[in-house]
C-alpha cells in the first residue's frame, strides 16, 4: 500500500486527474468486457450456423439418395414395411422377404417427412448409407437390417454430440459410441440423430441450435424431454426403435408424452461410454442409456441385443448378464404394489384413472396388488434429488452455458441458478412459511457447499436407497404399478412445473429399473375434474401444473412399471403383462372399480 501511494505522489497528480485516469480505467475495463462478450456472441452465432448447415445438406442429401432409391424400386411396399412390429420385422429381414435397403430407405423416406413436421431430427448419418452397402455381406446378429435413431447426446463418428449447447459444437466425436458399436455388430443401422433440450436438464426439448421439437399428437404440445426428439419420431412414425438416456425421467416423459414405450434399466446395465452428459462427475443421481420403441417386446428385443459379449468386451465395467429370456417369458402370478399419489405432486386426473385401470386388470387376471406408499418423497425430492444433481450449485450447468443464447425452456431455471448463494439462502428463508417446497427448492439449489458435504450427501443416498428395498420387503412385493407424468404439458411449463418429475426421478434416485407403457387417452371428463384440480400444497407449483396439462383431450395416457435393481427382465415382462391387459380391454368399463 506504501508502495502505491509513493508512487501516486511521485505521479504529481490531484485528485480530479485521480477520478478522471480511474474513470477511464474503468472505461477501458467495460469497453475490453464489451468486446469480448460481442465476441463471444458472434463466434456463437458462427457455431450455431454451422451446425443448422450440416444438418440441412444432410437433409438435402438424404432426400435426394430416397428419390432415386424410389426410382429404382418402383414397386417397394413402403406401407406394408411401415405397419410391421420390429420383431416382426426382423423376421421377415432374416427370410430375405424384405431386403434391408427396402426397409432402410422407407424409413428414412419416413423420417424425413415425420422431421417437417415435428422437427425432431439434428441430422441424418449419411454414413449409414455406406454400411447398408456392406450389410448383406455381413448378414447376422438380432436387429439384422433394422434402422435405428439415436439421441444427439449419443457419440457417433465424426458428428457432433452437442448436448445443445452451443460450447459443444464443431467437436466431432473420434468414435462410436459402446452402443452404436454394439448395434452395428447386430446389424443395426443407426441413421439419424434426434433433438434434445439445453443442457440435458429439462423435459421439454429445445435448444437454440435445433430450434423445438413439437408433440405427434398435437403441435400445440411439448414431446417431453430430454429424449423428446426420439420419442416424437417414433411416436410419429419415423423410426421403429431408438436409443435415449435417462437421468430423471428422460426418457419415461416423453414416452408418456408420446404415446410410445421406454425403458430405464438398472444403471450400469447398458454400457454409457461415449454418451455424452451435460456436465461429468455428478453421481448422486444416476443416468442411465435406454430403448424406446412402440411396443415391450421391441424394448426386450433391443435389451437381449445390447446385453452381448461384443459390450461386455468393449466395457468391461459392465456385469456380463446377458438377457434373461426365461423371466421375460415367465407367466408367474405377482404380488403388486401400486401407488396412486407419492405425497408430493397430486397426480392428473388422467394420471390417476391410468392406474386405477390398469389396477382392476391386473386383479382380474389374478395378480395380487397391494397399496404402497413411497418413502418422505416431499425431503427425497429436494435434499437428495437436486441437492445431488445440483451438489455444485449449479455451478458446472452455468459453465457450460457460457458463451451462447439460452434457450427460453431454461430461462426462468438460468435466472434462478445465477441469483448468488447468500441471497438464494435469504429467499429461502423469506419463502419457508409461505411456499414450502420453492423454499426447499432455493435451498437445494446452493448445494452442498463442501467434500464433507457431498459425502453426507451420497451417504444419504445409500440409506435412502435401503430404507426403500426394506419397505418393499415388508410388503413383499415383486413389481410397484405407479403414474407417470402426463399428459403432454403445454409450451413454457416445463420449466415452472418440475415438482411433477418426483413420479420418474425418484427411480434414477433409487437406481431401480422403470418402464413407461400407454394405457389409454385423456377423456372429456379427465378434462371437466382437471377444473377442480387444487394440488396437495396449494402453490405456485400446483397452479402451474394444472395449466401445464390442461386442454390434453385425446393426448396419450400412461402408466410406469418398476422393479428393483439389476431385476430389468422382471420389469419387462411386467409392462408386457400390462399392454397385453390393455390391449385385450381396449374398452374396459371399469368405473365400477373407482
């Protein structure tokens, strides 16, 4: 400090000159800061140019290989192909009753009209084309001939995997993923990319590089996130089976969304290597690759696939459980848990009346079902869930956001993760008597503030984790039947309305397998009793639940089927149990059952 002042004094100057020299410092400062945050937009807007190029020429050129395709095969049955089961499918690849190039360019011809209208795809894997040419010399392995899309976020050679984020642009992956290798060495065509929310962390999908993925079933609707381009594609009929992630629902949401099946096996079940996440290191809460497809037996199809020896060479962290045909195909009766409501977010009325009915078919077809409460969800759900995603607060989301536009389906969550920590404890504080759970949720989001922290933290995990199995115990039960999301939320929501994913995130928590089967469809008397809708709290949250599903009329209605860990082929067999129930009582009268 005597050092400055010695030389301020030797500078000769008065205190005016002072201000003036300071002023201009600080000037300079801002007008360096300035330059470099135009900078930083400008090389964005580079990056996302770039990026909506690559896919248009893949677009482009796409069409053009259909086009001649169709020229040349006049007499391909495209709508014969379209109608067949992925098994079915398969079968009929094997007999050499279709040829794959048939089934390859349908499919694509598909895709890219399900992409105008949807806009679910990122771009297509031209380099498909190349191993369809290889394929019939190499005939062999369980999804022979079968093209397959794939979650942006999933590597794939030489194309990027931005996570929609736009720091993640122009890194092409330098290989394939573990599951795209796996799915080539059974014959698998991966051929298209499918649209994801920024940043993972959100169950709508969009992102300012892709632009919004809008819902089959009505544009009008979000398809759920984060694999909503997945789940809109095949929901609108361009692709026959897909591969997405799962950190807290990712892909059971927009299966409900859509109307589709998807399924989140046991974490570390299916190899991650190469699946690229928001941000590394979070371990609190469990991401997990999963199939998505329009029926249980694709799902299992794809599992047995995955489940070989070729992945457990390539990851050798994985267990070598190959797929358990014989649990999968068991018919042994089972003793069911169901739950209507987990104390936390009161369920839709579609929600509700989804497991009521599939409830009274499971009893029908001698089933035991029992009533099952989970586990203090309103604590779990803030204190483990996103104290553990967030354990940074939030610190490493906001890194990788740096740089680029964020999109508006995180906007109101971004503000929030900036406000700084004291003052996020302060609103907390302010908020506890009047709206407990965004209290709790402000609170949460600061973290866990140290290593010890983060320790107590998984400890917590790891006891929640056991008090969960020994309440399964003390009701012996086999399988839980609970609601799932749904149905379909309006634009905007998804972002003000995310208590609603205690009903999926809970199993990334528990790293129990889940699946998601659609049972029915919103009725006009779902919508009349929406009317009445209160919530259990009575708060911000609730309210913005009711407007998020509201006008859902005809949008698919679904429940979620979970097991226990490692017991993927029991969960399985029990969602094909339910579709099976379903699709026997397309019109069930079960009113009485209410």
């Amino acid at each position: 400090m005597e050092t400055i002042k010695q030389f301020l004094k030797g500078m000769e100057l008065d205190r005016p000159t002072l201000l003036i020299g300071v002023s201009c410092a600080g000037g300079a400062v801002a007008a360096v800061a300035l330059a470099r945050a135009l900078g930083s937009r400008v090389k964005a807007k580079d990056k996302i140019r770039r990026a909506r190029a690559r896919r248009l020429d893949s677009l482009q050129r796409a069409e053009q290989r259909v086009a001649r395709h169709g020229e040349a095969h006049p007499k391909m049955d495209s709508a014969l192909i379209l109608t067949l089961s992925l098994p079915e499918l398969t079968k009929q690849l094997k007999e050499d009753l279709l040829s794959p190039e048939d089934v390859f360019y349908t499919y694509l011809e598909k895709t890219l009209s399900v992409n105008k209208r949807l806009n679910c795809c990122t771009g297509i894997l031209l380099e498909s084309i190349d191993q369809l040419k290889v394929l019939s010399s190499r005939k062999g392995g369980l999804l022979y001939g079968v093209p397959v899309s794939i979650k942006e976020n999933t590597s794939y050679k030489n194309h990027d995997s931005s996570c929609g984020l736009v720091v993640n642009v122009d890194q092409p992956a330098r290989e394939d993923s573990v599951v795209v290798q796996v799915l080539k060495k059974q014959g698998a065509i991966p051929f298209v990319k499918t649209n994801l929310p920024q940043g993972l962390l959100s169950f709508d999908c969009s992102n300012p590089i892709y632009g919004q993925t809008v819902n089959p079933h009505n544009l009008g609707k979000t398809p759920g996130g984060s694999s909503g381009g997945e789940a809109a594609l095949i929901g609108g009929g361009g692709s026959l089976l897909g591969i997405g992630s799962d950190i807290g629902g990712s892909v059971r949401i927009p299966a409900s969304f859509c109307g589709i099946c998807g399924f989140k096996p046991t974490s570390g079940r299916i190899s991650s290597l190469g699946q690229i996440p928001s941000y590394r290191g979070q371990k609190s809460i469990l991401s997990s690759v999963g199939p998505m497809a329009k029926d249980v037996d694709s799902l299992a199809l794809c599992m047995e696939a995955l489940l070989c020896d070729h992945m457990f060479y390539l990851d050798p962290t994985i267990p070598p459980m190959p797929f358990n045909t014989q649990i999968f195909r068991s018919t042994k009766p089972l003793r069911i848990g169901y739950l209507l409501n987990d104390g936390y977010t009161q369920p839709s009325p579609s929600m509700a009346r989804g497991v009521w009915e599939v409830k009274a078919l499971l009893q029908q077809a001698g089933h035991t079902l029992v009533p099952y409460s989970p586990v203090k969800v309103a604590d779990v759900a803030t204190e483990l869930v996103i104290k553990g995603v967030f354990a940074d607060g939030t610190a490493s989301l906001l890194q990788k956001l740096e740089g680029g536009p964020v999109d508006p389906c995180l906007g109101s969550h971004i503000a929030l993760y900036k406000i700084p920590k004291w003052l996020k404890k302060v609103f907390s504080f302010v908020l506890k008597p009047l709206s407990p759970r965004a209290s709790a949720f402000l609170s949460a989001l600061c973290g866990v503030g140290s290593a010890q922290g983060l320790w107590k933290q998984h400890a917590a995990v790891e006891d929640y984790i056991y008090e969960t199995v020994a309440e399964w115990r003390r009701c012996n039960i086999d399988v839980l039947l609970c609601p799932v999301i749904g149905p379909a939320y309006n634009f905007s929501y998804c972002a003000k309305a995310t208590h609603s994913i205690s009903y999926t995130m809970l199993y990334n928590l528990l790293n129990f397998p889940a699946g998601v089967v659609p049972v029915s469809t919103v009725t006009a008397e779902d919508e009349e009793e929406l009317k009445n809708y209160t919530g259990l709290y009575r708060d911000v949250f609730d309210k913005m639940f009711k407007k998020a599903v509201a006008g859902g009329e005809g949008l698919p209605v679904s429940v979620q089927c979970v097991a226990l860990p490692w017991q993927d082929e029991l969960c399985l067999r029990f969602m094909k149990e339910v579709e099976q129930l379903v699709q026997q009582n397309k019109k069930p009268d079960l009113q009485e059952a209410r």
